[in-house]
C-alpha cells in the first residue's frame, strides 16, 4: 500500500495525473497534435534518409544499419496519421497541412496505406538481405509516396 502510494504522489508530481489529463495529451489537444505529427514525421524522415544516403553512396552502405533502419522507418509510418485525427488539428499558423486531407480524408488515408505497404517490403527485403540495387529500386518506390502525398496534402 505505501508502494503504491508513493507511485501515485510521483505520477502526480510529474502532471500525468491532474484532473486535466486528456487535454495535456496530442491525442486531446490540437496544437500539441500538429507537434506530434511533425515530430514523428521528422523521426520517420531520418529513418528513411539514413538509407537513401547510404543508396547513394553518400554514407557507407552496411546492410545491418540499413535494415535497422528500415525496420525504424517500417514502425514510424504508423505514427503521425493519429495526429492529424485530433478534433481541431487543422491548418493553422503552425501547420503545413493543407484543408484537402480532411476533404478527402478516404484519398489521404490511402496514401499513407500505401506509404506503409511500401515501407514494410521495404523491411523485408533489407531483413532478407536484398542486393543494394534491390534496396534502391524499393526505396524509390517507397520515396514516390512521400513526393505524391506531400504534393496534394502539404503547403510548399
Ligand atoms: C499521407 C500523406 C503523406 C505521406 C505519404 C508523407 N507525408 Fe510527409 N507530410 C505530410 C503532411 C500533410 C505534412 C505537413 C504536416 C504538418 O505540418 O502538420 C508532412 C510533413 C512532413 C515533414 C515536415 C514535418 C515538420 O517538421 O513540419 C517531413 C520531414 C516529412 N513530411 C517527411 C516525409 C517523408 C520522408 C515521407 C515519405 C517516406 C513522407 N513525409 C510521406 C503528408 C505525408
């Protein structure tokens, strides 16, 4: 009993446990969804760079790092799509997103379907340890979802 006590007093001390706890969270709060997509966008990005960098010779190729890699960004094309589903979290000074996924809120969930299709053959070929020119032609088909969503969904 005083374990769980002191368990208590900490969650509240560090503010998990106030009586406003969902409007702390990004899955309560507008703004903080649009920094937690961005975030997760950017944890995605660096995942996917890393191996882009690696096809191009900009790094060096090692195909343990790379399937690390690919395993990361498979995980991370999950992610920010909860972000954008938060009542409110529409266009607004802090955003990129356009007022188009939310018309076409069937067509954007699509793209990100298939971002996570790509993104998980992706992971299974670097797992199977795929040739690097394998690896490459997967992270251009992989690449042409970021290109075809951002084009119609995302502000320059
Ligand atoms: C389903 C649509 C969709 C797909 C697919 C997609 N993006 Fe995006 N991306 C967006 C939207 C919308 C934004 C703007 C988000 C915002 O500002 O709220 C964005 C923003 C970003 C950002 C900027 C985040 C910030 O800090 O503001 C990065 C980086 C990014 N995307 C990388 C990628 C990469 C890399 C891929 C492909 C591997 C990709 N995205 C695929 C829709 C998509």
């Amino acid at each position: 009993m005083k374990r769980l006590f002191t368990i208590t007093i900490t969650l509240v001390s560090v503010g998990l446990l106030s009586a406003s706890v969902g409007a702390q969270t990004a899955f309560y709060d507008a703004e903080k969804a649009v920094t937690y997509r961005q975030n997760a966008l950017n944890v995605m990005y660096h995942n996917f760079k890393t191996m882009g960098d690696m096809i191009k010779g900009d790094v060096p190729f090692e195909s343990e790092i790379f399937a690390e890699r690919a395993n990361d960004f498979a995980a991370m094309t999950v992610i920010p799509w909860a972000g954008f589903q938060v009542d409110g979290a529409m266009p607004g000074n802090d955003t990129d997103a356009l007022p188009e996924i939310w018309q076409n809120w069937d067509d954007f969930k699509q793209n990100f379907e298939k971002l996570q299709s790509d993104a998980n053959n992706l992971k299974q070929l670097a797992n199977a340890g795929a040739s690097r020119a394998e690896l490459g032609q997967a992270v251009k088909t992989t690449s042409e979802n970021c290109k075809g969503c951002h084009d119609n969904y995302r502000a320059d």
